[in-house]
C-alpha cells in the first residue's frame, strides 16, 4: 500500500513521464498514476543493424529468434511446435534460436522429442550484438511469439535489419507491426502462427528491405528518441 502510494506521488510530481509503448502507459494510468505522458520507443542503433546486400543461401529460407529462454514469455516451445507442424509440409527452412537461459535444456528436449534439433531447429546460445546483428542480416524472418512482452528491443533490431516480423499481437508489437512490415499473430495460438509463417515464406517478395528498414529509422533511432528527450528537456526547463 505504501510502496503505492509513494510510486502514485512521485508520478504525479515528475516534470515528465516516458513510456515505451501506449500499452504500458495505459496500464500505468489504469493504476492511478496520472501526468502526462509522452511515448518514446526503445532504440537501436542502426549503424548496427542494417540490411544485408545481398544473402548467401543454402537453399532454405532461414527463420531467426532472439530471446531469453524464460517459456513462460516467450513461447519458445509453442513456437517448436508451430515448426514441426511445418515440417511436414516443406524442408526448405531452418529456425535458428538465439539466446540463453533457465528453460533451455527444456526447450531443447522439445526438439529432440520431435526430431527437429541440429536438422531444422538450431540453438545457438547467448551471443554479443554483433553476432546479432549478423545472424539479422542472414534471416529471411524473425519470429517473436510472445505470451507477453512490452516494448521488445530485437523487433526494432529486426526491421532495422529489413527483416519482416512475425509477432504477436500485445502491446509494443501490436502498435507497430502493420502490413508490409510483418504479421500479427494471437497469442498462444500455434495455428495461426503455422498458417502466417507458410503465408509469409510464400509472400517474402512482398516485403521491402528498404521500407522496414525507413521505418525504423523514422521510430527507433537514437536520433528520433534524441530529439524527443531534448524537446521535454526543453520544455522543463
């Protein structure tokens, strides 16, 4: 109660208050914590992350995830179970998972139980950002099937990547995956997600590289979020 109270005071008496996404200052007012807002976006430095000029394939279209192995978030396993459903219509891919944590052992049992590990599913581990980024510009789409999450940092990595976005609709996600961009998928549901990755491998010449890549330039560079800060700055002062 009055941890609360004490958060409810010092809210209201702060000169400005950011959020990452609408979603989070939705639920912030929905509990009593009003000012006023302004939405600035997690960042991502987009001399970083940029397109390839050109992929090298194998011969199969490459699907990335990047994420902490915590299942009860990030659904890893509904996700395996989405790509063995799709194994069994097409060869033609490979998902690459990136990242560490407590469910991985887990995880990959998941694949093995279903014959997918070191032949279409491939963990990598907990990589430096440059590894990232160059695991980004190798992937043909990037796969975020979250229970729930915010404003996640590697879907901004992703477009800046010019990597189309398959995610679920909450929050974050929901406020910036739009057609031409990605795909939007409920959350929790593994056919849906199976039907919008089939559709999208199908459909990847309708994505432009250049198009998901201006858009987060214009969203989540360091610029953008620069400017904003400096204009609230600005205006305290």
């Amino acid at each position: 109660f009055f941890k609360m109270m004490l958060t409810k005071i010092a809210v209201a008496k702060a000169s400005a208050v950011t959020t990452v996404s609408k979603s989070l200052k939705n639920a912030m007012l929905s509990h009593g914590l009003k000012n006023e807002y302004t939405i600035i976006p997690n960042v991502v430095d987009i001399n970083k992350f940029y397109p390839a000029e050109q992929k090298k394939s194998n011969g199969k279209y490459f699907l990335l995830a990047v994420a902490d192995m915590d299942d009860r978030a990030k659904n890893i396993s509904g996700t395996l179970r989405a790509m063995k459903s799709l194994s069994e219509v097409r060869s033609d891919f490979e998902y690459h998972i990136v990242g560490g944590g407590e469910d991985m052992k887990e995880l990959q049992a998941i694949a093995v139980q279903n014959n997918l590990l070191n032949s279409i599913v491939f963990f990598h581990g907990a990589k430096k950002s440059e590894d990232v980024a160059e695991m980004m510009r190798k992937a043909d789409l990037f796969i975020l099937f979250s229970n729930y999450d915010n404003m996640p940092c590697v879907m901004t990595e992703a477009l800046a990547s010019g990597v189309p976005v398959i995610g679920s609709a909450i929050h974050g996600m929901k406020e910036h995956i739009r057609e031409g961009l990605g795909v939007l998928v409920p959350p929790g549901n593994e056919t849906v997600l199976f039907t919008a990755i089939q559709t999208a491998i199908l459909n990847l010449k309708s994505f432009d590289k250049n198009h998901l890549r201006q858009y987060a330039k214009d969203n989540f560079s360091y610029e953008m979020a620069g400017e904003k800060f400096n204009g609230i700055y600005r205006k305290i002062i």
